[in-house]
C-alpha cells in the first residue's frame, strides 16, 4: 500500500488529465484497489490548497481513500511527540489557526498499515523533524512520486 502525501498528491496535479490520461487511469486503478491511500488530515490539506481544479474533483471523487487514524496510529502519534524533535512535525501556527496536519497522521498510518509513505520532502541533516527522517528512524520506507510512478509502472 503506497500513502500519499498532500506534496506527492500536489506534484501529481501537474500531470493533466487531458494530456496524460494513462497516468490518471494507472492512478484510478491503485486507488480503486485500495494499492493507494492517504489520511483524512491530507483531505483536509487539499481542501484548503489544491490549486487544479481536476486534482480537487478527482481528491473530491476519491474520498473514500482518505482513511481516519485507527486507535493504534494515535498511540503512535502519541509516541512521536514524546521525542521533542518531532514535535516540530506540527507548526505552532497551524495548531493556532486550526489547519489540518497530515505528517504525523501519514507517518503513523504508513507504519501501522506496513505501507509505503510517498512524499516529496527530502531527507534533511541532523534530528531534523520531516517526514523521510522520522520514517528513517521508525524503518517506514519513504520515497519520491517519481520511484511511486517507477514501482507502479505508471507511464504516459
């Protein structure tokens, strides 16, 4: 199972469903197999800052992917916070505004769920609180769009 991040599912919008339908029918058919999932906080991301009109229809028309924590991914979350590096994976202005924050949630879920956590932040020197190293530091594999499209075999 791959889980997409709202920066994975953002790059994706670049590929337009006009020009490049064998991307979007390759993606469709993960998602409807349940090969691709995300988390609700990711929804709500997306929700607030998708940008293409046809990533925002297809994330509206694909809900169903965008899974709620289980008990077992908030008692995980809950761990993350325990190491004060990570509580930076939540900035203090989206607790103060109330916007979504997928990291954790992704993290916990790509754990829990034996899946592979597809994002395109990239790995940062030190105790660093982005989502390749906390993946490192839990063994989560984490990688790009571009090897999720290699490992799927999606091509245009």
């Amino acid at each position: 199972m791959y889980i997409l991040d709202s920066s994975a599912f953002g790059t994706l919008g670049n590929y337009y469903p006009t020009t490049m339908p064998t991307v979007w029918k390759k993606v469709d058919a993960l998602a409807d197999s349940g090969a691709l999932r995300s988390v609700r906080e990711v929804f709500r991301e997306l929700d607030q800052k998708c940008h293409e009109d046809h990533l925002q229809q297809w994330v509206t028309a694909h809900k169903n992917i965008f899974i709620a924590p289980s008990a077992e991914e908030f008692k995980l979350v809950r761990k993350m916070f325990e190491k004060e590096q990570y509580r930076n994976l939540v900035s203090y202005k989206n607790i103060l505004k109330g916007f979504p924050v997928a990291d954790p949630f992704l993290i916990a879920a790509a754990k829990v769920r034996n899946g592979v956590l597809v994002t395109q932040e990239k790995m940062k020197q030190g105790a660093a609180a982005k989502i390749p190293n906390v993946c490192k530091d839990y063994k989560i594999e984490c990688i790009n769009l571009e090897e999720f499209m290699k490992q799927t075999k999606i091509q245009y």
